[in-house]
C-alpha cells in the first residue's frame, strides 16, 4: 500500500490511537501548513514596501492600508471556519482556499500595481478558507484529553514559521533583486506545492474533513451546497475589492463585525446551561480581548517596523551583511523556530517543580516581553548615525523579545480556546480568536499610520524619530496590559475553573 492510499478505510479511532510523540499524519499537515504560510508571509512582507515604492502611497496610507488587508484576511478565516464547520467539511474548504490564494498570488505576479486589489482580494478569501481548517484538521487528529494534542500544536506552530521565514525572506530578496512579478509569483510556486502536498495525503486521513453533511444528505444536495458556496465565495470577491481598495469602507466593515459578533456570542453564553460553561467563556472572551491588545502591538512587524527597516535600519547583523527587511520579516520565524520547543520544555521543567505560571500570568508575560521589545526599538534611537540609520542587531534582539511573548500567548490562546469552550462551541470560539487578530491587525496598522510622518520632505533622520516616539508609547500600553492581567488574574482564575 502506498502512503496515500493506506488511509483511506481507516476509521477515526484508528487514526487516533498512535504511538510516540506525534501523529505520523501531523507532518502532512505540517507541511501543507508550511508552505501555505510560505506564501502568505511572502505576500504579507512585500505588501508596505510595494505599496510605499511601486504604488507610491505615504508610509500612513500604506500602513492603514495593510491594516484594512490584515484585518480582512484574519476576519475571513471565521467565516472559512464556520462554512466548513456547517457546508464543504475541512478537506474541500481547504482546497477551495489554496486554489484561490494561487490565482490571488499569480494574478499579482501577472501584473502587479495594475491588478493589485484583485489578486489581494482571491488572496483575503482564499487564507479565509484555508488557515483555519487546516488547524482544526490538526486537533482532529487526537482524542479528546489526549495530553500530547499541545505538543502537536507547538510542532505545527513551527512548520508555520518555517514556512514564514523561508516565504518572508526569499520573497521580498527576489522583489528587490529581480522583480514583483518574480517575487509573488514565487508566493504562488509556494502554495501550489503545499496544495499538492495536501491533495496528495489527504486520503490517509480516513473519515476526518469530509463534509459534515455526507451520508446525511444526497450526493445531489451536497454538490448543490457546494456549489453555493463556491460561487458565493466568488461573488463576496468584488465586495472585497471594493472594500480593501477604500480605507473608510474597510473601517465600517470593521465597526459592524466585530459588535454582531460579540452581542452572537453573549447571547450563547446565556444560552449556557451551567454556571461553570457560562464562567469559562467569559474568560475565554477576557483572553480574546486582551489578544486584541496583543496583536495590534505585535503585528506593527507588517507595518511599520517593515518601514522602519527599508529607511533606518544598517544592513548587518552580527558583522554578516543582510537585508533590513529580510532581518525584519524573517527573524520572528527563525526565533519561534528555536525557542517554541525550549518554552514547551521551561514549562514541563517548571510543572515538575510545581512552578509553572498559570496561563493568564502567561498571558501577562507575554506583554511584559513585548513591553521590553518596543522599549528596545525605542532604544534604537541613541545608537542612529547622522543619517537617521541605526543597528539592526539591537533590532533583530528586540525582535528576539518579542517572540518570546509571542510564544507566552499565541499557541496557548489557541489551545485555551478548544478547552474553555464547551464542544459545540469549539469552532465559533476559534473563529473568535482570529477575529480579534483581524482587529489587532486593523489596530496595528491605525497605531502605525498615527506614528510616521506624514512631512513631505521627511528625512529618515525624522522617521526614525517619529517611529521611535510611537514605539516608546507602545511599550508603555504593553507594560500597562500585562500589569492588568497579572493583577486581575486571580479572578479569570476563578472564571476558569478547573483548567489552568
Ligand atoms: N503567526 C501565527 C500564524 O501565522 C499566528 C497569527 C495570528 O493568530 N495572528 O499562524
């Protein structure tokens, strides 16, 4: 039998019972995951520069403009979520996804300023049928309280950052040593080859994404569904476009979505039989609101930060020569890449000596990392020769920091999310958890705009002084979320109950 086939009549039980650490299936997810994150953090790390020096828009205008992009993409991975959830399954809402990110990343390479909004847009609908599926194929793959699910989530968590690296630094090389169309057209070589990875094993999964409607309704209904949603995705996409092209319509998006969401799950908090089930979701909603805070700082890496490094930065790290915005959207990867399996290990050390903080103090944590790591670009600022360039190293230290805040927060809340909330409910909460990434995105790229200058004649002299002030006020809101949820955690303690 071939690996491909050997799946296929396996029943779900079987699939989950497995020896050793991980599934031997997790690694073809891993490696969809990688390369559908290759593309996406390739795209994603060219986007400010191309919008700032092909599109010739204000460093302000660019940064709300990938906020607006961020924003969208992240808001339609809740709707990618609930319609595989209630339509397609996981495994065609996947598929449908890659496809469309392909056509987004060679509609770019094809022509990129003239069909810029277009292929952006396939590329918000596409993530938003792919991203979240893929994660939840990942939590399929174990049995309820199987203790070794967090560590298939941290090994995942690495694949999306091998991935992001590889994607955010041969991309934006290729853009400034060849060409944009080269660039995202390599984006798109990167999603064809984690699409036919994922075609290719998808078999070896047994009954695990197939639609949920399957034997439930006729093969007819089922085409008939599916077809609706394809062509509904479709259709969604000149909305899109208008939207992502207009910065104000992208704000009443943004002002509409977020409330519905929140008054929806209010009302299924109520809805709630017990006390306990009622108490867990509102700490999961303390934990997606603080993630808000988290994200709006942590994702200035996009946005200003990448400007940032295109005008202020030295282009050395440690005497090896590199390029500033290759360093700038490359080194979170290379840190979560190496420190995600050593912060799994502090933590069992630290549980065997019965002193591992709980996971709101985690949370708090990770903002006092954050916290330091602006503070430390902030710092950036005394070491600048006369011409507004300072040191990528400190730089790429602060990048360091915030990466270990990252890792206090990021993998944890997705975990947290499936454990807080009662089954049924997993799939919405999810998608909660990334729409409050869309508002952090949003948020990111208003606090970014807030900061540049908009001077005409800026000098990088004056950017980097008007970068650092806005980094110094970020480190301050940083320092003050994490001193709130330490001081407020033993009340979300409670609200938790037994989980920690
Ligand atoms: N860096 C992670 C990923 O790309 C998390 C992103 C997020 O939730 N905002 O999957």
């Amino acid at each position: 039998m071939t690996a491909v086939d050997e799946g296929k009549s396996l029943t779900l039980e079987q699939i989950q019972t497995f020896e050793g650490k991980y599934p031997k299936r997790l690694w073809y997810l891993f490696f969809s995951e990688m390369w559908e994150r290759f593309a996406f953090y390739g795209m994603r790390g060219m986007l400010t520069v191309f919008m700032t020096t092909q599109l010739l828009m204000k460093d302000d205008e660019a940064q709300l403009k990938y906020g607006g992009i961020q924003a969208f993409i992240y808001a339609m991975t809740f709707v990618g979520g609930l319609f595989a959830d209630k339509l397609l399954g996981f495994r065609k809402s996947i598929f449908w996804g890659g496809l469309l990110m392909i056509i987004g990343s060679f509609t770019l390479a094809a022509a990129p300023k003239e069909l810029y909004y277009i292929g952006i847009s396939f590329t918000i609908i596409g993530t938003g049928f792919f991203k979240p599926n893929i994660s939840s194929m990942v939590g399929s793959l174990y049995k309820e309280g199987d203790p070794r699910r967090d560590a298939g989530f941290g090994l995942f968590y690495s694949g999306i950052n091998i991935g992001a690296l590889l994607g955010g630094w041969l991309c934006i090389v290729a853009a400034k040593q060849y060409s944009w169309n080269i660039a995202f057209g390599l984006a798109g070589v990167g999603m064809i080859i984690g699409l036919l990875i994922f075609v290719f094993t998808k078999r070896t999964l047994g009954p695990i994404g197939l639609p949920p409607m399957e034997g439930k309704l006729s093969a007819k209904k089922i085409l008939r569904n599916d077809i609706f949603v394809y062509l509904g995705s479709l259709l969604v996409i000149p909305f899109v476009y208008l939207l992502v092209r207009n910065s104000q319509y992208t704000d009443y998006f943004m002002y509409i979505v977020g409330p519905i969401a929140f008054v929806w799950i209010v009302i299924e908090i109520l809805k709630l039989q017990d006390k306990a089930s009622r108490q867990k979701m509102v700490a999961a909603m303390v934990f997606i609101i603080f993630s808000i805070f988290f994200w709006a700082f942590f994702e200035q890496a996009g946005g200003s930060l990448s400007l940032f490094a295109l005008n202020n930065l030295h282009d050395t790290v440690l005497g090896v020569q590199m390029d500033p915005n290759a360093v700038n959207n490359s080194s979170n990867s290379v840190f979560v890449v190496i420190f995600s399996p050593l912060a799994g290990l502090l933590w069992l050390w630290l549980a065997k000596r019965k002193a591992e903080p709980n996971t709101v103090i985690k949370f708090g944590i990770g903002f006092l990392f954050v916290a330091v790591s602006f503070y430390l670009y902030y710092y950036t600022r005394f070491f600048a020769d006369a011409s507004g360039k300072t040191s990528l190293d400190l730089f790429t230290f602060a990048y360091l920091i915030s990466t270990l805040g990252e890792l206090c927060l990021s993998p944890i809340g997705l975990s947290l999310m499936t454990t807080l909330a009662p089954k049924p409910l997993h799939g919405m909460m999810m998608g909660m958890w990334f729409l409050a990434s869309a508002y952090g995105q949003y948020a990111a790229g208003i606090l970014g705009a807030g900061m540049s200058t908009t001077a005409e004649n800026a000098t990088n002299m004056d950017k980097l002084i008007a970068y650092t002030d806005g980094y110094k006020q970020l480190a301050i809101y940083a320092l003050i979320a994490g001193v709130v949820l330490i001081v407020i955690s033993p009340i979300i303690r409670k609200l938790m109950h037994e989980v920690h």
